[in-house]
C-alpha cells in the first residue's frame, strides 16, 4: 500500500530559490565564526526559531535517533542544549557520546550540520545541560530546486586545526 506516491511528492511546490551568494574565497579559518554569522543572518532576515535544532544520537542497538532540542549557546567549548535529567537522550549520550547536529533555516535555504562528542556541562534536578564539541560542520546552500548546492566542509586534522574543504557545486 502506498500512502504518498511518489508523484504526489515529487508534485508539491518547493521553497523559493536562495538569494544569498557564498563567497568561497573569504570565509574564516574557525567554522564556529562562519556557523553564527549564518545563525545571525537568519536572525536578522526574521526567521523565526532560529535556534530549534535536530539533535541526533544512537540508542544501545546502534540505530539513530533523532529529536528538536533548543540551542542554548555557542561558545569555545561548544553547541550546549538542555535535556531531561531521565531520557532516553541522556542514557544515550552517557553511553556513547556521539551526537550530531543539524540546523535547517528553510527560507534560506541554508543548512549546518555539526557531528561530535556531548559531555554533561550541567546536572541538575530536573534538567541537564549538554555541550557539543565540534570535529566536523558541514554547511550547505541550496539553489534552484534542490538539483544544485554549495557545501563546504570542515574537519579537524591530526593537530586539531580546522582543515577547510570547499565544494562549490556539489551535494
């Protein structure tokens, strides 16, 4: 049984094409610089929760989860959010650590995706705090509808200096 073809989806109306260039050439050696320069662009440009955030994990049978958390900072240590002190998000994360982050401001049509290591900042009676730190971003911009888009990567090296790698026209 099928439940949305795929005609049907294929047929919906997309987003309107960006409009916002991505120079290449210019952009800072720190990923963290680059993602709240976008984060402060889509602020200005009155997008509204700008800060909602799909917060990915892996549970004990090594399959993903995914739930919207709310950024609550960005700082040299790294991406925080808040958590329930007894989740399934907590237990997972006490586990293994891994997480991933991915920030989607559709009427940009800009997307930030961030992979790293979650360590507790704050344990509280109800409520914990969680930080990020980053070891790979991946920032992408689509254009036109959806057959085309920028990506830019960065990782870390072997030192822990931020390695750029530029993908102009990629996917």
């Amino acid at each position: 049984m099928i439940y949305l073809s795929q005609d049907y989806v294929a047929g919906l109306e997309k987003t309107q094409t960006s409009r916002i260039e991505v120079d290449f050439a210019s952009l800072p050696r720190d990923p963290n610089v680059l993602f709240a320069e976008w984060f402060e662009y889509a602020v200005d440009a009155g997008l509204r929760d700008v800060s909602a955030v799909s917060l990915a994990t892996v549970d004990e049978r090594g399959l993903p989860e995914v739930r919207i958390v709310d950024l609550l900072q960005l700082n040299s240590d790294g991406f925080h959010f808040g958590t329930g002190k007894r989740t399934a998000t907590v237990k997972q994360l006490e586990v293994s650590g891994a997480a991933a982050l991915n920030f989607w401001w559709q009427p940009l049509r800009r997307s930030v995706r961030v992979k790293g290591t979650a360590h507790r900042k704050f344990d509280g009676e109800r409520l914990n705090v969680w930080c990020i730190e980053p070891e790979h971003f991946e920032f992408f911009q689509l254009w036109g509808n959806r057959e085309h888009a920028d990506k830019l990567i960065y990782r870390r090296d072997e030192l822990g200096d931020w390695e750029r790698i530029p993908l102009p026209g990629g996917v």
